[in-house]
C-alpha cells in the first residue's frame, strides 16, 4: 500500500442504520490513506451527524441515500457546503420517487412511457373514468428494488378504482401501458456502460421482475438501450447511474426507472470504487479501463464465482491465448472525467410535490413551463392555502400504539413474539409504521426477518385498518 498522502481529500462512508451498506472500505483497495465512516441513526440524528462529518474533517462522503432520508440529507448536505457528495443530492433526485424520475425525464426529453400525476384522488377518479386502459399503477414514492409488488396493471376502470381504494398510493402515479418483450438493466459509471442484461418476463406475464418468476440473460443487449441510459447519466450529470428500459414488442425503447441506487453486482461496486479513487487523485491512480461488452462473458459465469472473484482489474485489450481474437472495443463510450457540480438543479423548494402539495405556494412558482401538463389538479396562479385542502386517507394524520403494532406483527403467520419485539426495538413504532408505509426494504436487515415473512407482513399492512 503506498504511503499516506496529506494531498488527499479524507474519505467518508455514509451508513444509516437499518439500511443495506452499499459501499465498504474494501471497495477502495488501494487508498493509502484511513476512510472514515459516519453512521446516520434517523430520528433526530441530524446535527450529531453533522458534528461528527465536521469532526473528522472529511471532505468527500460517498454513499446513497434512501428515500426516507432524501429530504433530510438535502438539509444536511446544506450545512455542509465544503463537503462533496458523492453521488450529488442532485444526482440522487430521481432516487426518491418515480415522480422525480418523470420531472427529470421531461426536463431532458428523455423517451419514457405516457404519465399522469395526480395530487388529489378525485382527479385521478375522474381521470380513470375516461381513460383507455390497461393502466400501470405503481406507489411513487420510495426505492424500485421491492419486486413488482407495488406495480399494477389494471385493465378497467372498476379495477383501477378497486387498487386506488385498496393502496391509497400518494400521489397517483399512472402510465401507459407499453407491451414489452424484456426490459433491459444497463449499469454506467463515468458514462461508459459496465453491464446490461435482459430482464425476461414467464412466458404469458408481463412483469419482468426476477423475483417474480422472470430471467437474466447477457447478451446481444442493443445499442440503443445503452445510448439511452449514457443519454440519461449525461443528463444527470452521475458519477455512476443505472437504468431500467422498456423495450416494446415494435422495438422501441423508454426509461422505467433511473437512479444512483440500483442493486450492483460486488465486482460492480469494486469498480465503482476504482473510477472514484482515479476521480479524486489522478496523480495516484490510473484511469480505469472497462472492456466494453465484458458483461456478456461475465455473464456466463456462475454468479458464485464471480462473488469470489470481486476484485477484477483492469487492462488493455489483449490477444487471447485461446482463440488469438482481439478482445473488442469501441471507443462509442470513452469513459468521461465528470466535472464537480455545484449549485442545485433540484432544490426540494420547487420540486418537493410530495410534502409540499397544497402549502401556500403559486404553482408557477414550483413548475417550469415544460412541466406545466402534469395533472396537478390546480390550476395555473392559483394559490392553494394547507387549510384550502379536503381531508384525504393519505393526509390523515393517525397515531399506532406500541401494543397496536406489536399485535398486528404477532397476528400473522410465522411472525412470533420475538421477532415483533426485534422489529420494534430496532427500528421504533414510529420509523416501523414508516418503513411499512414507504420502504419496507428498511426491515431487511432485521434478524430472522426473511422476504417471505416480510412479503407477508406488507400484505397484510396495506389490508390493515391501521393504515386509514
């Protein structure tokens, strides 16, 4: 390892309790100096956290945020102008919610499926009474990497009413349904794809989600998919980024979902961590090299060796001892030195629909003139006091006992005493009524908890009297 450097900027790792660790120290093999770690512990952790990024004096904090903590962090990174981010508050905007990734979509004319956003229930009521369906319904807000489970499609209007009654998703987020053969994942770092795969949907389904019965396959992923997604991580200006994309039965290709946060592979990360440590001190580290297409090789591995093979370098083309071939390259994707943004693109000011809907704000003031289509459901200049509001389901304000909360978790099937006491006690009442409300992935970390269990325990919270 080589000496430390006093050159360097001082790393930081963001962890936040209850929530999977996506980056480790490990992932950076080779800094020659100590990476600090900073752990946000929810609740009122904000100016403790704050304090302790400032006392260890670090200048680059990496790691993604959940969309429970996305509001928060944007304070947080205020208060800490010297502080890079990495990846940007920006660049995580469409990280919150599939509302976000359409604002951004707009923004940039980037091609995405038919959507409707609706604020209010009656609107998205007397929209669904002259739609055409079938319609997809899916719950805005929140991480994409809980299956399909909060994706529906509904094929008539009494179906379409039935699930808004059911879920009470806030806002009502609907698109066209696009017939798709797959959609394809496509991964980027520095806007250079490192892996793309096909998700397949069973023969006769059409949600392509893996956890659903769907498959992966590697190869020949088209060029046009992995334009989009290099079209898209430009755009958001990532570091690194990755894409969900549609490809309809006439081969035309939209963007799904796009985000910072996506469930990247181990040697991914590695890679990752490369790209970054050349970002932040060329003077130490070569600029990485990424074999376009690998993924279609590394695809055929079985993923258990690739889990042991996590530190794979890089290199320039070479011959093959095998078959003498020169391994391909096409200088379509250089990998690109992104230039540090300052200055926010996304201030939660404008464009924190979610929470700030029906406050004393002039929509003029919140929707550029592009976005000015989205069913809103108020009218331009009008000025909408919190009190002007009818009370909805979804802003009704309702207070879950701890008994309340632990009987609902011991009522279901395979979930005992122990582990209701576990879930309650890691998380608290409040942040688990949370957590089943927007981001049931924040339970996964709790002992014993398995995605069955849990699966089940969403069920039957979306059923439950306690969330009306």
């Amino acid at each position: 390892m080589p000496s430390p450097n006093k050159s360097l900027p001082t790393l930081g790792l963001l962890y936040l309790d209850h929530v999977l660790r996506f980056f480790d120290v490990s992932n950076f093999k080779g800094w020659p100096n100590k990476i600090e770690k900073v752990t946000y512990h929810w609740g009122n952790d904000k100016q403790r956290f704050i304090n302790e990024v400032k006392r260890k004096k670090i200048d680059v904090l990496i790691g993604n945020i959940p969309a429970t903590a996305y509001e928060t962090f944007r304070e947080i990174a205020r208060a800490l102008p010297e502080v890079r981010f990495i990846p940007s508050m920006d660049t995580q905007f469409c990280n919150k919610s599939k509302e976000n990734v359409t604002h951004f979509c707009r923004k940039y004319d980037l091609s995405a499926p038919n959507t409707h956003i609706f604020y209010e229930p009656k609107q998205a009521i007397e929209y669904f009474k002259t739609a055409t369906f079938p319609k997809i319904i899916k719950r805005s807000y929140g991480p994409s990497n809980y299956g399909g489970y909060f994706v529906h499609k509904v094929d008539s209007f009494e179906e379409a009413l039935a699930l808004h009654n059911k879920r009470k998703y806030y806002p009502t987020y609907v698109q066209d349904f696009v017939p798709m053969k797959a959609d394809i994942r496509v991964m980027v770092i520095g806007h250079q794809p490192v892996c793309a795969f096909w998700r397949r949907p069973p023969e006769g389904e059409w949600l392509t989600n893996t956890s659903q019965g769907g498959s992966m396959d590697y190869q020949d992923v088209p060029d046009e998919a992995l334009q989009l997604a290099v079209a898209t991580s430009k755009a958001a200006k990532a570091e690194y980024w990755a894409c969900d994309i549609a490809v309809s039965q006439d081969d035309q290709y939209s963007i799904l979902e796009c985000a910072t946060a996506f469930a990247a592979f181990p040697y991914i990360r590695d890679w990752i961590g490369q790209y970054l440590m050349w970002q932040l001190a060329p003077q130490l580290f070569k600029k990485p090299h990424f074999l376009h297409r690998n993924w279609e090789e590394l695809g055929k591995m079985d993923s258990s060796i690739l889990r042991v093979m996590r530190h794979i370098t890089f290199g320039r083309p070479c011959y093959s001892t095998d078959t003498g071939e020169l391994s391909p390259y096409d200088s379509t994707y250089p990998l690109l030195h992104s230039p540090e943004v300052r200055g926010e693109e996304w201030p939660s000011e404008l464009w924190n629909f979610q929470d700030n809907y029906g406050k004393s704000v002039t929509v003029l003031d919140m929707i550029e003139p592009e976005m000015e289509h989205l069913d809103t459901g108020i009218e331009d200049n009008e000025v909408l006091p919190l009190e002007s509001l009818e009370p909805t389901a979804q802003h009704t304000k309702f207070s879950i006992t701890h008994d309340e909360l632990f009987n609902f978790l011991v009522s279901i099937k395979g979930v005992g005493r122990n582990l209701a006491n576990d879930i309650i006690s890691s998380l608290g009442v409040e942040a688990t009524v949370h957590a089943l409300n927007h981001d049931p992935s924040q339970l996964t970390n709790i002992r014993n908890l398995k995605q069955k269990k849990l699966t089940r325990i969403v069920d039957k919270w979306s059923e439950s009297e306690l969330t009306t």
